[in-house]
C-alpha cells in the first residue's frame, strides 16, 4: 500500500517557504506531512526553492530532492500542482502562465472553497516594501535569519531527542518586538486589501513565516507560515473548513494536539 492511499484525504493543500537548498529547511518534516495528508488540489504558495541561497552555492541533499520527488509522484497520481511563485523563487517568474507535466507555474490564483466562497492565493513578497525597493536590505535580513537559524540548530537537536517539538529563536522574536509585530500586523491588512481588489472573499499567503487564520475587516486571512521555523500547512476540509496544520505537534506522542482558536475579528483601525 503507498503512502497516498494511507494518507488523510483533503480537499485541498496549501503549503509555502519550504526553502529547499537552504540548511534551515526541515525537508524531513516536510516529506512526513506530504506522507501523512493527500489532496486533489495542491497549492505551493511560493519560496519553495531557495534561488537566492542556491546562486551562492549549491546545497539539496537527497532529503530535498526526495520532497521534489514524492510532490511529482502525487502530480502523477493525479493532484493538480498549482505553483505560486515567491521572491526566493522569483526565477520561475518568467515561466508565469506555464504548465510543465501537470504543474502550473503562476503569480496568483483564485481558489474556489467547498462551501462556495473565493479566495487569492499569492504569496505575498510583492507587498513587502523591503523586498520591492530595497533588495540589498532584503538580502542583508535573509544572511542575518540564516545565522538566527543556524544558532538554533544545537538547540533541536536536543529537543528532539528529548520528543519535544521545534522551537525557533526567529519566530519567538518577531512575537516580542514591537516592530516586528507591527510589520506583520501591515502585512496582513495589506494582503486583505489586495483580495478585495480581486473581487475575493479573502486570501492564502505565506512570506513572513507566520502562520494565522483570523478575519480582517470581514475578509478570511490565511498564512500557511513556513517549514525552516514553525512547520506549518493549511489544509481545506471537505466542507470548506480551513485547518492550520502544526505538524510537530501533531506527529510527536509527548505533544499534545492544541486546537486551532477560531478566526478573530481584526479591524484595520485597531
């Protein structure tokens, strides 16, 4: 029996900022959530090959390759690949409107929810003023998180030795400094603002590696958050109910599984 026939069948899969062919990918998590869930609709929601890093030198060991692998095995078994491109992945842009042995290479998407709402999908780099005015500081914040991850290396290790889940120095600073909060805060009023110019009820992204589900001004939020920091997917039931997947959380015995909270009302004026 393979993998996609043990799998817990979704409707739909949203994933982003895997940064393959960097060290701070956590490919080994990655590949037991792709194991573990199988949909007809699979959505990369961008950075998922890490361009940037791989101009610098070349680094995809086998773990990388093999999530490359089992996402064209489920392709050939059927699921339709939809690849929204990101910043680090930004060389794929000239491939926009695409489609390569079943997967197509886009800028957005509009995804239509089982319970009949619209929702864009767009990674989200391009309402980030850093990476559109200023690539050099963008480039400077990527070398100054790479040393963030690589000194939390040590740290996993040992926790997951003692079954406890990943915990990352990055993530916990964005929650404890005023600007970082405010960043992502903006952010997300953006991108909420970006799915009512398309008409949408609301919007799948990924970017800043922060995984949320709330309602902004009446708009869903989605932020699928990343796999080099918290290991996160959002899946679509099979009616319409989206679900933030915390995958440590969920495979580790000694963690219990905490449930998502729902959706908050957030207001651009607050």
């Amino acid at each position: 029996m393979s993998d996609e026939d043990e799998a817990k069948q979704v409707r739909s899969i949203f994933i982003s900022d895997l940064h393959l062919g960097t060290r701070g990918a956590q490919a080994d998590l990655v590949l037991e959530f792709l194991r573990a869930y199988d949909a007809p609709q699979i959505y990369l929601v961008g950075d998922i090959i890490d361009g940037w890093r791989l101009k610098n030198g070349w680094y995809f060991p086998q773990a990388h390759n093999d999530v490359v692998q089992k996402l064209l095995r489920k392709v050939r078994k059927g699921s339709r690949l939809i690849y929204i491109t990101g910043n680090h992945d930004d060389f794929l842009r000239d491939f926009t409107g695409s489609e390569f042995g079943g997967i197509r290479i886009a800028d957005h998407a509009l995804h239509d929810t089982a319970d009949g709402k619209r929702l864009l999908v767009i990674h989200g780099d391009l309402f980030d003023l850093v990476v559109r005015n200023a690539k050099w500081l963008a480039l400077l914040g990527d070398w100054a998180y790479t040393v963030a991850l690589a000194s939390n290396t040590v740290v996993n290790k040992v926790r997951r030795l003692l079954h406890l889940p990943h915990w990352s120095l990055s993530a916990w600073a964005k929650q404890k400094v005023k600007n970082a909060v405010n960043y992502i805060g903006e952010f997300e009023t953006c991108l909420a603002a970006e799915a009512r110019r398309h008409g949408a009820d609301g919007v799948v992204c990924g970017h800043i590696h922060h995984a949320a589900h709330r309602k902004i001004d009446g708009l869903t939020y989605i932020n699928t958050g990343d796999w080099v920091e918290s290991c996160t997917a959002v899946v679509e039931h099979h009616d319409g109910r989206f679900e933030v997947i915390r995958w440590p959380q969920y495979r580790l015995k000694s963690e219990p599984v905490r449930p998502i909270p729902q959706p908050v009302l957030v207001s651009e004026a607050a």
